[in-house]
C-alpha cells in the first residue's frame, strides 16, 4: 500500500508541480509533432529522453509495410519509451504521434545528469519503465485470449485502470477500431462485429461513433 501512495504522490507532485525542472534542464527543447508523425525510428540510436508534455503517441513495430502491431499508448505528462534510455540498444520500436503532441526533448547525458540528484525524478522514472513492463504482459494476455468480447473487454479495464470515474460509461475510449485490432489480434471486421455485440450487452456505449466504457 505504501508504494502505491508514493506512485501517486509522485506523479501528482512532481510531474504537476515540478514538471519546469524538465523544461529548464540544459538542452531542453519542446518540439511540436503533429498526428502521424515520426518521433524516433526502430534502430535510431537512443540520443534523447522524451517527456510528453502534451498529446498522445504509440510505440509500433512494422511488419513491413502491411501491419502494424501497437506495443504500447503513451499520453500526456509521461516519459516514452523510458526504457532504452540507459543501454547501448537502438530503439526496438517506432514512436508515432497519435495526436498534435508537444514533446520535451533532452539529451541522455544532461537527462542523467539531472536524475543523479533527484531522488523524486529516479523513483518516478523506475515507475514509468514499470508501467512499460506492465503493459507488455497485459498485452501479451490480451493476445492469449481466445474469445473477441474477452479481448475487448480485457483491453477497456486496461484502458480504463486509471481513469478516476469509474462509473459505467464515463471512459470515453480515444482508440479506433483499428486501432483496438492492433491491439487485441483481432480484424478490424470482427472488432466492429464485437463492440456493437458488446453494446447489446450493456456492457459499452456508442455515441457518435466512439465508445464509452
């Protein structure tokens, strides 16, 4: 219980609070993506910590030109792709920006020098490369499940984990069906055919198009 209570006195102080610690840290610069664009590329080198500031961005691997598979949703006031930052790896994945994203930008060797005496910012960057590693083997579940509804289902409460409502209905759901395809294995046909199953149910709502869980 106690380090869940640091988690979120963390992410609630620190990042809310003292997010100008990132914006002034020597080499800082905050770069404007729009929707679609490429932030880093499977096999750039990891030069720099990416800090969202604003927006949405996906992590992708390429099955050439055909299909894309998401491993993982980033959004506002969260590092990308922290775990690279610290090996001599190229990026294993490609970030894209969901939404018109605004993204601070710092070199890996001032973002180490400014994490060396920051106890906060050392505890709060475990948490995020945690959460990565959380999200991979709830995606790897996710795909294990054999029924489409259960994968759905599955990837809403995932989605819906920390949204404070948690009445039914009040998690606007940002993702497209494609999207939810990327990340459940399933046709884009059958998620179609399963969110309005699921709708019938009571279970979700559609209104204008987009889903409500």
């Amino acid at each position: 219980m106690r380090v869940v209570q640091i988690t979120i006195k963390l992410q609630q102080k620190y990042w809310k609070d003292d997010s100008r610690a990132i914006k002034k840290t020597t080499g800082s610069e905050t770069i404007k993506y729009c929707a679609g664009d490429i932030i880093f590329s499977v096999g750039d080198k990891p030069l720099y910590f990416f800090y969202i500031s604003d927006g949405k961005a996906k992590l992708i691997s390429k099955d050439g030109d055909s299909k894309d598979l998401i491993q993982e949703f980033s959004q506002g006031e969260t590092g990308l792709a922290g775990f690279s930052l610290f090996i001599t790896e190229p990026y294993p994945v490609t970030a894209i920006a969901v939404t018109d994203c605004l993204i601070i930008r710092i070199p890996v060797v001032d973002f180490a020098d400014l994490i060396q005496n920051n106890e906060e910012l050392k505890l709060y960057l475990l948490n995020n490369i945690s959460d990565s590693l959380y999200q991979k083997f709830i995606s790897a579940d996710i795909q294990f499940k054999r029924s489409g509804p259960e994968k759905i289902v599955m990837l809403l409460n995932f989605l819906k984990r920390k949204h404070t409502d948690k009445t039914p209905f009040s998690f606007k759901v940002l993702l497209s069906r494609k999207d939810i395809a990327d990340l459940t294995g399933l046709r884009v046909e059958t998620v179609i055919r399963n969110v309005k199953k699921l709708e019938q149910q009571k279970i979700l709502k559609i209104i204008n198009h987009k889903i409500y869980y």
